[in-house]
C-alpha cells in the first residue's frame, strides 16, 4: 500500500465516512460537508501527501477528518486502507465512491482506443467494485450503510449521445453495477444509490462550470445520510430521482 497517512479520530463513537478521490473537488467538498454534520471523515486520495494536505486543511476549520492513502484502481491499496480503517476505527458507516477520470473526452467513440476505455473503466467502475468489496459486507454486518456512488447525466442511456464515451458509458456501468449492489444487500439496512452532481467547477468540470462545489456536494451528502426508510438502488439529482 505504501506510506498511509493517519490521525486517530477524536471521537470513537462518531459516525465514520470515507471518501475516495477526495483530495480535491467535489470529493473534497463531501468530506467538508459530512464532517460539519459530525462525522469523523476519513479523506483518501490516491496521492497520500495531497490527502494529508487536504485533510489538514479541513481540520484547521475544526473538522475531525484524518487522510489515508488509497488508489481505487490497486486493489492491494485498496484493501490495505480497509485493514486499516477496521483496525483503527473498527466501523465504516457512510462510503463515497467519489473518485474518477474524464479521458479521452472529446473522441467519438470508434476513435476512442480500448486502452483508453481500459484506463477510464479501472477507476470509473473497477474502482468502485474493489472499494465496494472490501468495505460493504462489514457494512452488511453492522446492519447500517450508505453508500454513494458518484456517477454523472452523462451515463443517463435515456439521453446518451455522442459525448465522452469511454467515460459516459462508464458511468452508465457504474449505474448497474449501484443496482446489482442495492438489489443483494437489500434488506440489511445498507442504502445504495448514485447521484448525478450536475457540472461543476472543478478541475474535471472546467471553470466555466455553472455549479459550486457545494452545490456538485449537496445530493452526494443527501445520499450519504438518507433515514432508513429512505430509497435504495435509485439514480438522483437535486435531491430528486433521475431516469437511467
Ligand atoms: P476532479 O476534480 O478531477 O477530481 C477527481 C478526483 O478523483 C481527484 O481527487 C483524483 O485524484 C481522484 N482520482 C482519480 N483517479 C483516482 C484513483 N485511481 N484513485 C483514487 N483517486 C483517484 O473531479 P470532480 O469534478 O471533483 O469529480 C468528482 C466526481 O464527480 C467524479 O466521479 C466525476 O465523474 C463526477 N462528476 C463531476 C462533474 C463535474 O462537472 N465536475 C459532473 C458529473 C459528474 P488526483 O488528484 O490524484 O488526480
């Protein structure tokens, strides 16, 4: 796994959330928000100096977040972290499959290499079934989870068109894959869902974005924090249910 960087949450008996991809953009901005609301935020980034920098700078607001190291498309990274989130917190309750990668954005799709589906799917989908693997049946036996799956309209195949396809039809991948995963843990008290941030300015969304961070975050922690009798195996925006 490589070096990993921790601080000990203040306060065992808090809620805990992990955040992939969260050393910047939105995924920075879910794990501000989650810890306002009183969760110990575990900010992971694939990149361990960039989490712990990151992490840092949330706490000097007062927030009770610590960094570890993760890269969603190393499996042993991967299960590393979960090692040691369940050895030193012993309990993960929210998770935010946050992290991806826009390449080969304005190709048509025949003109998009398989190499660059290959490298867009390890993140975009790979990705999140490692992450989901190794952190969702300790969820299953705690019998509370909620997990976020960050995906984008642009996986919408009711309204697909010509637009990024490696990373399009990846997210409509990911999109199934939420609905296999909310479909075999129903039941257990683990919500699964995806959300659409809309576009927002952010490295990957370019500064001409009409949307805040805040704005990209608000359905991501509305997700991660629904009550238990709220949905599962839904696709969301703006807090509100979107087509596939
Ligand atoms: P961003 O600014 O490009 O940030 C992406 C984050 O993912 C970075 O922290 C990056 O780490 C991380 N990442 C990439 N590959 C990784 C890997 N293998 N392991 C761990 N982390 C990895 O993007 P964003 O706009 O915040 O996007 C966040 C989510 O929202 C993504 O799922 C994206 O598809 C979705 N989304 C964004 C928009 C938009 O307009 N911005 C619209 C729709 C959906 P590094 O810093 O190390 O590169």
């Amino acid at each position: 796994m490589g070096e990993n960087l921790w601080m000990k949450p203040t306060d065992t008996r808090k809620s805990v959330a992990l955040v992939t991809g969260a050393n910047r953009g939105i995924g920075l901005e879910v794990s501000r928000q989650l810890a306002a609301k009183g969760f110990h935020v575990v900010l992971t980034g694939r990149d361990g100096g960039l989490a712990e920098s990151a992490a840092r700078r949330l706490r000097e607001e007062q927030l009770d977040v610590s960094a570890a190291t993760m890269d969603v498309t190393d499996e042993e990274s991967v299960h590393g972290c979960a090692r040691i989130v369940h050895e030193r917190v012993g309990r993960l309750d929210v998770l935010v499959n946050n992290a991806a990668v826009l390449i080969a954005e304005d190709k048509a799709v025949l003109d998009t290499t398989v190499d660059e589906f290959r490298r867009t799917f390890e993140a975009n989908v790979f990705g999140i079934v490692s992450v989901c693997r190794a952190f969702v049946p300790a969820m299953v036996s705690h019998g509370y989870g909620r997990v976020v799956n960050v995906s984008s309209a642009a996986g919408q195949l009711s309204s697909m068109g010509t637009y990024a396809p490696a990373y399009s039809i990846s997210k409509a991948a990911l999109n199934a894959f939420t609905v296999q995963l909310a479909a075999s843990v129903n039941g257990t008290g683990v919500l699964v869902n995806c959300v659409s941030p809309g576009w927002v300015r952010t490295r990957m969304g370019g500064a001409g974005a009409p949307r805040s961070v805040a704005q990209g975050a608000d359905t991501i922690v509305w997700g991660a924090t629904l009550p238990a009798n709220g949905p599962t195996g839904g696709f969301f925006s703006d807090r509100r249910r979107i087509d596939w």
